[in-house]
C-alpha cells in the first residue's frame, strides 16, 4: 500500500512506512502478557527521487524502526515506535527543509486496562488506527488520551473509542497576532476487525473534529492546497472549519493458499465545506502471491483530496494534500528465508483546481528492508 512516512509538516517526498498490503495481521495480544520487556526491529536502505515544478529531491536513505513494550503491571504497558533515520543527497525546495539527521516517535504511550474490555491510553498517541490514509500517515501522532471499549471474541474484534488530542504545531512569537487559544483534535470511531479461514478484514467510520488550529498552520497549509484567508503568517486563518465524517474498509480474501486478494476503500467527508471542497476518497487492490518462500505483492490504487477536505498541514503530503487527484503502484518481493524484502514505488498526484503554489507531483523509491525481528 502507498503509505508514507511523514516526519513534519512539508511540501518534500519521506521515506515510505512500514506497508500494509501484505495479508492482514489482527492484533491478538493480550494485555496479560507473559514477558515483562518485548520489542521489535527493522532497518531499511533504500534511494527515493521527488519532483514538483521545480523541486527536486534525490536521496539515499538509512533508517532503524524500534518498537519496545514494557508491562510495568499485569495490566498496564509503557510501548513506543520511533524511529532513526538518516539522509543524503541533493535538495532543492521551495519550502521548509529538514535537517538529514532525524529521530521520529510515531508512538510513546502508556496502555492501561481497568478490565479486560476497557482500555484507557495516555500520551504519544499514534493516529494510524483511523485507517485514513489520506487524513494521517502511519507515522503521525499527536499528544492525547484514548479511551475505549473492547469486545474481543475468538473471530473479532469490535472497538468503540474516543480519543481527545492535541495537533501538534508551534509557533514563534512574530508568527501569532496574539495570544491563541489551545488548537484540538477529537474523534470517535467505531471499528470491527473479523478473521475467518478465508477472509480477514477491518471495517469501520469515525466522527471528528479540529478546532483552534493557529494562525501559523493555516499559512503553511496555502501550499497544499488548502482554502485560506491570508493576511500574513500572523492573521491568517482557514474559510471553512474542519469536521465530519470518515469510513473504511480493509479486506484480506485468501482464494487458496498460495493466493490473497487484498484491497481497502477510504471515504472523508468535512461537513462543514461546501459541495466540490469536502470529499476525500482512496481505494486499491491487488494479489499477494506465494511462490516457495517467495511473496510477491502488486498493489494499484487512485485517490482524490478536495481542497477543503482535512487541514493538509496535518495530511499525508505525499499523496500531496488537499486539492489532488492522483493514481500510485506498489511492487514488493519478500524472501521469507531470508527475512528481507524488496520494494518499489512510485506515485503521481496532479491538482483538481489550479493553485499558485501546486503543480504535478511524481515519487519513485526503491528499498531494501528486514522484517521486524523480535528480541
């Protein structure tokens, strides 16, 4: 699946995350489980090449991805996913540049059970459990809490949760008119995870919600796509406010056992934009093919943004933000003996509505990367 990393908000490509087109895993932990520290490792090498108008961004890239769990009690776990990475090459962008040295926390939270079907979750929370790939990538997170229940039976799972946040944003004195108020995020989401012998899957819809987005967010979030009423970085602020409605579907169907066909649709809606700026809409398909401890993966997918759908300064910027329509492939070859992998990408956005500051977006990368292995 297309799925980008996304360290901060930026009009640059980032490496890819961790796919999700391989067959669907369901959690089946228990929060009762029987070592005290567990974890898990990858790392990844590969190139990637980025181009828009006259950005262009060639790099070779290193990283290590750390997923450790420490259960302090029989029913409460410290967990984390960071990850440390490290860059090379050419850069030419017109807007804000990262430095080539980065450390990403995607997760850092601590999981707390009352009983077996409550569950209350405080702290780095990551926000990838929407299953909205246009909304956030994987690796987005925002300071919050969590809370939901858990009906957890032998075939599914079904969840009820809300989650109370904070976007993550800052602003420097001369890029505020003034003292502002605490920007938030909330959602509700209810969510069905199923596991029969032949089909494997995730449904579910999400109500939510930003409020008190600063001044700053708002300015930066002009360049992808959004609609802004621009009086400077200071006084600037979004036409339309952002809430509404989200619904997906992930499906796992294996027609033997060498064969899985695997595909996912996401639908956004913000209620509070007008007719042709509130949609959003992703949907790819492809098979998952065994061959002796070869697995080949090919995925094709399309997707669209309309300009006022989600504040883009949090979106998944390589699918290019707000205002988009575009089309991505996915190649992946896993030598299960060997516990690696190969992947190739690419995807191509253009714009819905002509903008001064967007134009066609292309992404290639190529990667190397081990399984997660325990220890």
């Amino acid at each position: 699946m297309a799925i980008f990393v996304f360290f901060a908000p930026n009009s640059r490509a980032q490496n890819l995350n961790s796919p999700t087109t391989n067959t669907i895993k369901l959690d089946e932990e228990s929060f009762l489980s029987r070592s005290k520290f567990q974890g898990d490792w990858k790392l990844e090498i590969g190139a990637q090449s980025f181009e828009e108008d006259t950005d262009d961004e060639k790099l070779a890239t290193v990283a290590l991805s750390v997923r450790p769990s420490y259960r302090l009690l029989e029913n409460l776990t410290l967990k984390a996913d960071m990850k440390f990475k490290s860059e090379s090459g050419r850069v030419q962008a017109r807007f804000y540049q990262e430095g080539e040295n980065l450390m990403s926390l995607s997760n850092a939270s601590l999981e707390y059970y009352p009983t077996s079907f409550i569950m209350i979750e405080g702290g780095i929370l990551n926000q990838g459990f929407l299953e909205q790939e246009l909304l956030f990538s994987k690796s987005r997170a925002f300071a919050g809490v969590k809370e939901a229940l858990v009906l957890n039976k032998q075939n599914y799972k079904i969840y009820l949760t809300a989650q109370q946040s904070l976007p993550s944003s800052s602003s420097l004195n001369t890029e505020r008119a003034e003292k502002e108020e605490t920007p938030s995020f909330t959602s509700q989401t209810l969510q069905a995870e199923f596991n029969t012998d032949s089909l494997k899957g995730i449904v579910g819809g999400s109500y939510f919600q930003f409020d008190n987005l600063p001044s700053k967010v708002a300015y930066e979030s002009i360049v992808n796509g959004n609609s802004v009423i621009e009086q400077g970085i200071a006084n600037s602020y979004f036409e339309y406010n952002f809430k509404g409605y989200a619904f997906q579907t992930r499906l796992d169907w294996r027609l033997q056992d060498s064969l899985n066909i695997v595909g996912t649709l996401q639908l956004i809606e913000n209620s509070e934009a007008p007719a042709g700026n509130s949609r959003g809409q992703m949907a790819w398909l492809g098979p998952i093919i065994q061959t002796g401890q070869l697995k080949w993966t090919f995925n094709y997918g399309q997707f669209f943004a309309e300009p006022d759908v989600a504040p883009a300064y949090y979106m998944n910027l390589n699918y290019g933000g707000a205002n988009r329509i575009g089309k991505f492939g996915r190649f992946e070859l896993e030598f299960s003996d060997y516990n690696f992998k190969i992947i190739a990408q690419y995807a191509d956005s253009d714009v819905i509505n002509l903008r001064t500051h967007q134009f066609q977006r292309i992404n290639y990368l190529v990667r190397l990367e081990t399984l997660y292995v325990s220890f």
